[in-house]
C-alpha cells in the first residue's frame, strides 16, 4: 500500500470513527497499529483493509471520494 493510500484510509476511518482511538475500538484493531500506520511506520496488510472495508462499507466509499 502506497503512503498516499494510507493516509487516505486513515482519514477515513477519523473522520468515520472520530479518532484512531474510537476507531480501534470499534474496528477491533489496536490503537497503536492504526498509530503507526497513521505516523507511515507501518502499513496495512490487505488481509486488514479488506476486513475493515468489509465490516465497514461506508468507509470503502469515504476513500473513494478523497482520491476524486
């Protein structure tokens, strides 16, 4: 996943969830693996986004809008 792409999807998930911290909860991923994805010193495997867009489809559309 590219830098770009990654910041993209974790605005996303702030701007669904509020912050990376509510949003761990809710997604029920650790907080401190969305904060390194958001600091770029870790990136999401794709077994994850994909769980995560599933789970959350209004997200999947959220990303799409950033990148028009």
């Amino acid at each position: 996943m590219s830098n770009n792409s990654n910041k993209m999807m974790i605005k996303a998930i702030e701007d669904t969830f509020g912050s990376i911290y509510a949003a761990s909860q809710k997604l029920d991923v650790d907080y401190s693996t969305l904060y390194r994805w958001k600091q770029g010193t870790q990136f999401p495997n794709i077994k994850t986004i994909e769980k995560i867009m599933k789970d959350n489809p209004g997200l999947n559309q959220l990303v799409k809008d950033y990148t028009s």
